[in-house]
C-alpha cells in the first residue's frame, strides 16, 4: 500500500473516534440541558411547590445553573476524553484491542453513567441546601425533583453511550469476549429503560401526592390534575418508548442467534454471529461462535478421520466407540498392485513418481466409492478395498466384481504410464480394532485377503490384469456374463486348486 494510501486509512481510523467524540459530546450536552429545563419547568409549572416560588428565586436559580454549568461542562469533557483514550489508543493504530482495551471499552457505559450520577448528585446538594434557605421543605421538594430528573439523565447517558458504541463494540469483540469480564446485565439495561420511562414519572407522582397530603392548602385541585396529567403522559409516553427500545436492543441479536442456530442445523458450519453486546447475549453471542468453531474442527477431524479409515468405519466408531476386537465378516476383497514400481521409482524424479502415484490412487478410490467399497489401506504401491466390512452390502459379489472390471479398464486408459495388476477374492474374514489402545486400525484379516494379494500375482500373466475367484460368479447376478471362467490354478500357500475367472474383454 503506498504512503497516501497508509495515510488516508489512518485519518478515517481518527475521523471515527472523533466523530464518537463530538457525538458523545453533543448527546451527552443535550440531555443534561433538556435534563435542567425539566427540573426548572417542572419546579415552575408542574410540581406544587410548598411555598410561593417568586420571579427572583426562579431566577437565582437559573442563574446558579449557568455558574454551574461551564465547569460541568469543562470537567465532563475532559473526563469523557480520558474515559474514550484507551479506545482510540487501538482504533488509531488499526490494530485489534487487547483484552484489558476490550473490558475499557464495554466499561464505557458504566463509566458515562457514574460520570452523571456525579454531576447530578451534586447539583442536587447544591440546589436543595440553596433553596432550603428560603424553605426546609421547598428545599427538599427541589432537591427530590433534581435527584429523579437526574436518574432519568443517568438512564439515557447510558442507553445512548451504549448505543454509540455497538459498531466499536462489534469490531473489538469480533474474537470474542474476553475473559474476567465484568458482564453488564440485561436485568441492568432493562432497570435503566424502567427509570427513564416509568420509574421517574411515577416518583414525581408520588411526590405531588405527598405534599397534598402533608401540606394540603398549598395544592389546589387543578394544580394536582395538571401534575398528574403531565407526569401521567410522560410515564406512558416515554416509559412506551424506553420500553421499546430496551426490548429491542437484547431483541435483535437474539434474532440473529436464531437465524445463525437456524443456518447451522441446516448444515453451514460457517455461520457466525457479530458480537456487539457486553451484556449476557454477548457472551451469548460469543459461545455460538465458538460452538460452531468447534463444529468446524470436529467435521474437518470427521473428514480427515474418513479419509484415512473409510467412511463407514469413522460412522461406525463415531456412532457407537471403538473397541479392540473384531467379528467374522462376509467380505469382499479387492487387491490392486502396481508392475515394476522399484524400476518407476530409480528412473524418474521423486516429484513425477509422487504425481503418477496420487493419480493412480484418484482412479482406484474413485472406482471403489463408486461401487459401494472403501479403501482399508494403502501399502506402497497397492491398495486393499474392502465390501461387507464393519456393515454389509447388498449385491457384493457383484459391486466387487464390476468394481473390478471398471478398474481395470479405467487404469488401461486413464494411468498408461503405469501397468497395474487386480486380485478379487471373497469368503470369511475377520474384521475388526487392531492394535493397542494407543494406536489401532481398522483392518480384514483372513484367506480372502490373501487369496487376493495371491491372484493379483497371477494377473500378471492374463492380458486385462484383473483376476478374480471363479466362485463370485454364482452370485452375481447379471454381472457375471461380463466374466469368464479360465483355467483353475494352485495359488501360493494353498493345496487345492483355486478357479480363476477373467473380464471378457
């Protein structure tokens, strides 16, 4: 990337914090200045104060407010700066946050809102102990309609600080939730929504009821249904909305696990959700990506696993375990060998050998999953495959067969650099886990295997290569007019004679 380029993504990484900056700025300037106008208007208009609340107090008031409010404003953005430092430290240098930056950053929130509930309990002091000058209980009356416009102040900073964040939030979590993190809970957002929307609404109610209880002169009847319609409102209206958007911000990444759980049971293992919530729902959210990571690396071993055994086999020990030991099975057995391999090996480069031989073995797998079959083992230049073993298969005789056959002419026109020779044998084996606990296979041991290694010898000496024991022809089917008996012989090993049968080229 050249020198502009480099340059030009660094001024978007530090354009994105300050635009957090100046948002974070300007949302958190508004709602304490809408915050203060409530506490005036409603000290004024609404809320039946205990004594009459004369021009000049009003405006002693508002002039203590606009003393107040540079310094709030200085020492808020100030600390608002240092709160988003350890933020912008990782979004600057555009790399990914270390785990204590990740916790800063889900702290921010908390951070904001304690920040609030500073200014606010002071102002609160200030001007209950300012107005309790002129009347104890005006005093109060001033300092409870502080404290409940405050918590609402508190409430929104934290909503909307939160909500500010998801993107950053997103990006920094995109590997997880760290650990020994300090979970918000979605309990917490919840409260946060009920004290914006309901909580503070209803506590002015229960305010203006009691001091018409306690001072009943100083409250009329239409002062008292002018408070309750006000405050009524507001605890409908704006609990209806808070309310809302509580439900939906744990909602909508709730939605997203469901389509994401949804794309997993239909078999995509690459589904992964984006963490944005530094609630439960993150960690939520972050379990579901490392489910579906350890689903990938279970498959990929699965895949791996069936390569190197066979399909059937991995299911076989996958559904029900593995155990030492083994069973008699009625297999068939299929033996391919490569002519003259130690002659390919000394004349031709190691490389060339290696591609021949991986191309040879692409025919013969491909050939052998064709017809119902698995490749048990490779041993150097040959393959053993096996049908019936660990479960059975229908028309065995006849897949080995036709597997031969296939075999024999794909071989004789796909791999003509190489001449290779087929044994085909079938009878008792035994199947089964051999070797320790440590380290087994799956293998057939028995004549079979052996007749097959044997006749792949004799194949040498037949034109097509493919020999196969005449005995297979009685059962299969259709498959055996492809075939023709030939001349018995007396494998190696053996006292009988065994008879042979040959493709009918």
């Amino acid at each position: 990337m050249s020198i502009s380029g480099r340059a030009l993504e660094a001024f978007q990484r530090l354009s994105v914090i300050w635009r957090l900056r100046l948002a974070l700025s300007i949302g958190m300037g508004l709602i304490n200045f809408i915050g203060a106008g409530v506490v005036f208007l409603l000290g004024i208009l609404v809320v039946p104060l205990p004594v009459v609340y004369t021009d000049e107090q009003a405006l002693e008031n508002l002039v203590l407010l606009l003393l107040l409010m540079p310094g709030f404003s200085f020492f808020g953005l100030l600390r608002g700066y240092v709160i988003l430092q350890p933020t912008a430290a990782w979004v600057g240098a555009g790399r990914r946050p270390y785990p204590d930056e990740q916790r800063l950053l889900l702290a921010t929130p908390r951070a904001f809102f304690v920040l609030h509930a500073l200014f606010w309990g002071f102002g609160t002091v200030v001007f209950g102990i300012f107005n309790g000058l002129y009347d104890q209980q005006l005093g109060w009356t001033v300092a409870l309609l502080v404290f409940i416009s405050g918590l609402t102040a508190c409430a929104v900073s934290y909503l909307l600080t939160e909500r500010l964040l998801r993107p950053l939030a997103r990006q920094a979590l995109r590997r997880g939730v760290p650990d020994r993190l300090r979970v918000r809970s979605v309990t917490t957002r919840s409260m946060f929504a009920w004290v914006l929307g309901t909580g503070a609404p209803v506590l002015g109610i229960a305010i203006v009821g009691f001091t018409s209880l306690t001072n009943s002169e100083v409250v009329s009847v239409r002062q008292l249904a002018i408070t309750m319609l006000v405050l009524g409102t507001m605890a409908f209206g704006v609990g209806l909305v808070t309310t809302f958007l509580a439900a939906k911000a744990s909602s909508d990444p709730i939605r997203a696990l469901r389509l994401s759980f949804a794309k997993v049971s239909h078999g995509n293992l690459n589904a992964e959700v984006q963490i944005y919530d530094g609630t439960e729902i993150g960690l939520l959210q972050a379990g579901f990506n490392e489910m579906v990571v350890g689903l990938r690396e279970r498959e990929r071993l699965r895949d791996l696993f069936g390569r190197h055994v066979g399909g059937d086999v991995a299911r076989a020990a996958l559904e029900g375990g593995v155990q030492l030991g083994g069973e008699s099975r009625h297999v068939g057995v299929l033996f391919v060998d490569i002519v003259g391999s130690t002659a390919l090996a000394t004349e031709r480069p190691p490389g060339e050998v290696v591609a021949l031989l991986n191309h040879f073995f692409d025919v013969v797998i491909d050939v052998v999953h064709q017809h119902e079959g698995w490749i048990n083992k490779f041993e150097g230049d040959a393959a053993l495959a096996v049908w019936g073993a660990p479960v059975g298969v229908a028309d065995m005789e006849a897949r080995v067969l036709q597997a031969a056959r296939v075999l024999g002419q794909r071989l004789r026109t796909e791999v003509v650099e190489l001449e290779a020779c087929i044994g085909v044998s079938a009878g008792i084996a035994v199947a089964g886990n051999v070797g320790a606990a440590e380290r087994y296979e799956y293998t057939v041991i028995g004549d079979p295997v052996n007749e097959a290694a044997r006749l792949t010898g004799l194949a040498k000496s037949h034109p097509g290569h493919v020999v196969a024991n005449a005995q297979l022809l009685s059962q299969a089917g259709d498959e055996a007019q492809h075939w023709i008996e030939h001349t018995p012989v007396t494998v190696r090993g053996r006292t009988e004679p065994t008879y042979l049968a040959v493709p009918i080229d």
